[in-house]
C-alpha cells in the first residue's frame, strides 16, 4: 500500500531522468567552455539557447543508446552510470575528431 502524497515513479522513469540529467549536465559543461568563454554569458542569446536544446536531445539519444542496447544486460544504477560515463566518452572522442577532420 502507498503512502498518501509520494509520487510513484517505476524503474525505468528514474532510469531515463538519470540520463536526462546526465545529459544536462554534460550539455551545460561543453557550451560553459565553447559558448560562454568559461562563464555563463552564453545564457543571453536565444540562438545559444536553440543550440543547447539540439545538444541536449543529441546527448540524451547517445545515452539512451548505450542505456538499452549496449549495457541492456547491466542492471540497476550502474547502467545509467555506465551510460553517462560512455556518453563523456564518446562526446570527447568527437570533439577531438572534429578537429582532425
């Protein structure tokens, strides 16, 4: 029986908040140091802000595709985990490609 008042949220709605908020996070990192100049200047233009929506959904989408097919065998926290950090991974390996490229 529930309690009256808590939220009942399943497995998988927690799992992909993880890797919502993972993907915030990342997101906000990569434009902290490419648009705002180490700082949060960025915030003042609405084309910035059309560039940190593409990010963010282009970030989560990697997440989720390490989050169901490659660690779909992984169970609990650590698959989020697990996909935020290969999500890093994978966004840093492209950075650094884009320069060579």
């Amino acid at each position: 029986m529930e309690s009256i008042g808590s939220p009942s949220v399943s497995k998988s709605n927690e799992s992909l908040s993880g890797l919502w908020i993972g993907a915030f996070l990342i997101t906000n990192l990569f434009l902290f140091v490419d648009e705002g100049y180490y700082d949060f200047r960025w915030m003042s233009n609405v084309g910035n802000w059309i560039a940190f929506a593409l990010y963010l959904v282009m970030i989560f989408l990697v997440e989720y595709f390490f989050f169901k097919l490659i660690f779909r065998k992984t169970q609990g926290v650590m698959k989020s985990v697990y996909s935020v950090l290969s999500t890093i991974g994978v966004s840093v390996l492209f950075i650094i490609a884009t320069f060579f490229i």
